[in-house]
C-alpha cells in the first residue's frame, strides 16, 4: 500500500466543484496557485503568484483537499469523471500534486492535469506516467511571438511536449485562441503541424479569448493588457475548426 504524506502542504486559489470541461464526465478542479508565464489574457490573473494574497489563495494539505474533493466521489464514479489539476501551473508543485494524485488512485478517481509544461523535464517525467489525461495547452510555435504573448520562450514547452507525447496515457492539445497573437489561419497551421509530429494526439481544443478576468486585474491594481479586444464566439472559431479537422484532429471548440 502506498504511503501518502497528508500533511504536505501547497498553495490552493480554488476549488470548484461539477466541472465538465476539464475532462471526462463530472470533475472537481483543484485550482494550484503560481504560474512561470504571464499570459496577457490570462483570466486568473490573481493565480501567478506563488504567494496566498488576501482572497487569494490557502495554504492547504493532502488531507484538506481530500476532504473537499471526496464530497462528490459518487458523481466521479456514475460519470467515468475525476480530479484535475489546473492553475496557475499546476506541475510547479509536484510533491503537493504527486501526494494527491496517490489520494485518488486509492480512492479509484481518474486524474488530469491542465497544463502548458513550462516546468523541468524531470518533473514531467515524474508526474505524467501517474496521469490518466494530460490537457496540454500550445499557444504559439514561433518562440518570439509566444514570448511577445506569454512572457517566455517555449522551446522548453515544445520539448516537453513530445515527451507528454509519449508517455502520457492519453494527451489533448488545447489552443487559447487570441485576436492580436494566434487568432489566424498561419498560426493555427503552425500548431496543427506541430501536433502532428504528437502522433498520439488525436484531439484538438480551439478555446475562445474571453475577457472574463479584465475586472480581477482592477482588482489587483494591475493594467490589462487587451482592454478593447472584442471576446470570440464559438462562430467566430468555425473556420479555424474546419483547418484543424482538414489535418486530420477532431476540432472542439472550447472544453
């Protein structure tokens, strides 16, 4: 029987509860807080720090997060659905994550992870294996213009990501689709080509901009960057969908 640290501690901005957007059937978020990017659309602006802020973030162990999420065990079994790590950057804190994901492999819940893989090799070695879906975001192929977006360079992401290629037991490539930086047919080309040489990616998420975080930032005392970009439709992305499935991936908008 594996031996689980309950006393391990990391700190959490969020729990929800009935998600059904962040892999299969019914799922409990488990929202981990600090992230190495700084996306200028990021809507949980108040997740990049590592820091608990007023409002912002506990400081909780294996044992409070169990106690939360085992709330909804019996939905987790009736819908095949489970736990997911999300952020912020969830892969930041693996010892935190690897205590949890042991929590419910006992308790027989899958887990996945939302994930841009801006972390070291070693830890994507160590955690993806224990998975059951990884939802990789790419944002960019070209490294200046990811940079422009995100704050870093991605070599590190796209190295990462043919590994989650090959040990993940099942990967999701998922695009946040952005007017002013990936939003066109040239970028989303990019990205398609690229996932293909993830042979095992058969699934592509076109997730629409949203400006659903601007008021956090106000909040925060910080300026958002895109103020005036218009929020994308589901319509808006049919076109794109169309050019992702041209290649060969099943194409959902958002999810």
């Amino acid at each position: 029987m594996e031996t689980i640290d309950y006393e391990k501690k990391a700190c959490v901005f969020n729990i929800q509860r009935y998600s059904i957007h962040d892999g299969p059937g019914i799922r409990t978020i488990i929202f981990m807080k600090g992230c190495p990017l700084r996306c200028k659309w990021c809507f949980n602006p108040e997740s990049q720090s590592y820091k608990p802020m007023k409002d912002f973030g506990t400081m909780m162990s294996v044992q409070d997060v169990f106690d939360e999420i085992k709330k909804d065990q019996g939905a987790y079994r009736r819908s095949g659905g489970g736990i997911t790590f999300s952020g912020g950057e969830a892969l930041t804190h693996p010892d935190f994550v690897e205590e949890v994901i042991k929590v419910c492999r006992m308790s027989g819940w899958t887990t996945a992870v939302e994930t841009e893989a801006y972390v070291p090799e070693k830890t994507i070695h160590r955690l993806v294996p224990q998975l059951d879906y990884v939802l990789l975001d790419i944002k960019a192929i070209p490294s200046d213009l990811h940079k422009e977006g995100t704050g870093v360079t991605n070599e590190l992401i796209l190295q990462n990501a043919l590994i989650i290629n090959e040990i993940a037991k099942n990967v999701v490539v998922r695009v946040p689709v952005i007017p002013t930086f990936n939003y066109s047919e040239k970028q989303i080309n990019y990205i398609c080509r690229f996932a293909k040489h993830m042979n095992h990616v058969e699934t592509i998420h076109l997730l629409p901009y949203t400006d659903f975080g601007k008021s956090k930032y106000k909040m925060l005392d910080r300026t958002y960057e895109l103020e005036g970009i218009k929020p994308l439709s589901a319509d808006d992305l049919l076109p794109l969908r169309e050019l992702v499935e041209g290649h060969g991936f099943k194409c959902v908008i958002g999810g």
